[in-house]
C-alpha cells in the first residue's frame, strides 16, 4: 500500500514562486496526501495562491507571525498528520514523479531512514545561479560518508517518516537563522538512522540572480555555520566537511573557469575570480564576526 505524505512548504511574500511549486504538485498527491502551507505572514497574494490550488488536492494552510527557521518548520510539522513528512521549499519545482520516488523510498522494507533528494538549481546560464549550483554538488559530495549515505541532509528537498520526526523533538529552536536541519541530520544518525541520497527524487531550486542576493545568501550561510558551531552539540565533527567543501570548491570553479574560456563567455571568465575573492571574503567575515559576537 502507497504510503501518504504531507508535504511542508513554508512562504512569505513569494507568491509567484509558490504558484510554481504548487503546480508542480499537481497530479502528484493522492486523495490521502496533503499538503500543509506555512504563510509567515505575508502581505502579498499569497492566500489566493493557495486558494486556486484547492481543487487538485489538499491543502491546509495557515498564517502565522512566528520568527525563526526551526519554530516555523516545527509549527508547520505539528499541523500535519500523515506517515511521511516531505519538505519542499516555496522555491523549489518539484521534478517529474517527485512524490511517487519518495513514496518508493519510504515504504520499502528499511523505511525508518531521511531521505535526500536530489536539488538542481536554476536558471541556468547566470554565474550566480552557476556557482551555487556547483556549490550544492559539493555540498552532497563532501557530506557523503560512503554512497549512497550521507551524514546530514539539506531540508529544501528532504523527507522522513512522522515517528523518526517525532522520536528526534524537531529542529532546534536555538538555531534560528539556518543550519537547523544539519543539527537534525547530525542528531538523527548518532541515534543510529540512516540518511540516503536518492538522486531520482528530483527538486528545482530558484537561486539568486544578481550580486545582491548572492552576497545575502552567502553572509546567511556563514551566519548559520557559525551559530551551529557555537550552540550544536556534534557539530565539531563538520570541520572534515568544510575543508573538503573547501577543496571540492576550488576544483569546480577551475572546471567552470575552463567551461566559461571554452563557450567563449569572456565576462562571466573574468567575473568569476571576482566573484571567488567577494565570496572568500564575505563567508570568512561574516563567519568570525558572528562567532564574536554571540560569544560576548
């Protein structure tokens, strides 16, 4: 029997993005699924977004004024009811047979495990979305142990059964800024579960596409590995991570230098060193800056 699933999608002031994660779900969810929407208090459309969706399948939405990563995903969790809960972000497409490959994952025999998915970033073709979308790869690549395992999981594009959700108590609410669900995965697999990459379950990610964001993004990246090494318990064990990320990064920006030289795209080949030394120097800031300032 097909297990049911309640996806969690958390919004604010995203409305066209979330249109186009609804959608994707469309002719994904079985009578029996649901899917459960978070609206932290948006002022725009929003509502009617979700409106226009209720005809193809189930879907509870809520408003709250909640702040913090961790209280919004545990407040949304705590709405929902079925076996498996799916996290997919209000940026993110759901890829063809999304919802049937994590069904496949979790009612297989060993079914107590996360299950991570596969995330692709788009649009393709600008830099910026480009380096991520490297980033992401090598994120997969230094936090996997032996293939297909993995020692934590990015919650953008992660599912898991209600009872090991349950027996963890959630994300940790002091982690409010991001890095939540590394603690998770962290937590969960010193308790003996599983966390396997499963490369069919296929999520688009709607990156940043000016400089501006891609800076913002980097300094709440570095904001959130800060505070998970100051207040996570098990969290020194990362260190192995970041300096494989570190090298995985350097090999993949000389990949896309050669990628840029070759398709002759001459300004993205001499923005890219640019754009390294910005973001080298961006992540190291705002990483000692954070550390100081919450150790104060």
């Amino acid at each position: 029997m097909d297990v049911s699933v309640s996806i969690i999608t958390l919004t604010k002031n995203r409305a066209p993005l979330l249109r186009l994660c609804l959608q994707s779900l469309v002719g994904q969810l079985k009578r029996d699924d649901e899917l459960i929407v978070l609206d932290n208090a948006s002022t725009d459309n929003t509502r009617d977004v979700v409106n226009s969706f209720k005809r193809f399948f189930t879907i509870r939405y809520f408003m709250t004024d909640v702040q913090g990563y961790p209280k919004l995903y545990n407040t949304a969790v705590s709405k929902s009811a079925k076996k498996i809960i799916v996290f997919l972000d209000d940026d993110c497409i759901a890829g063809k047979n999304f919802v049937s490959h994590v069904r496949r994952v979790h009612d297989e025999q060993n079914a107590a495990r996360v299950a991570q998915g596969r995330t692709i970033s788009i649009p393709r073709g600008n830099i910026y979305v480009d380096v991520m979308g490297d980033h992401y790869v090598n994120w997969i690549s230094a936090n996997t142990t032996s293939a297909p395992f993995m020692r934590t999981f990015d919650n953008k594009n992660a599912s898991m059964p209600r009872s090991v959700w349950l027996a963890s108590g959630g994300f940790p609410q002091q982690l409010s800024v991001g890095s939540e669900d590394i603690e998770l995965g962290l937590r969960l697999r010193r308790k003996g579960v599983q966390i396997v990459y499963d490369p069919s379950i296929v999520a688009y990610h709607h990156e940043r596409k000016t400089f501006a964001g891609f800076v913002d993004q980097h300094r709440r990246i570095a904001m959130s590995e800060a505070l998970l090494a100051l207040r996570a318990p098990g969290a020194d064990s990362l260190r192995e991570v970041y300096i494989k990320k570190i090298i995985l990064h350097i090999q993949s920006a000389v990949r896309r230098e050669l990628f840029y030289l070759t398709s002759f795209q001459i300004t993205y080949f001499f923005m890219l060193p640019c754009l390294y030394i910005v973001l080298a120097v961006v992540r190291v800031w705002t990483y000692h800056m954070t550390t100081w300032t919450h150790q104060k």
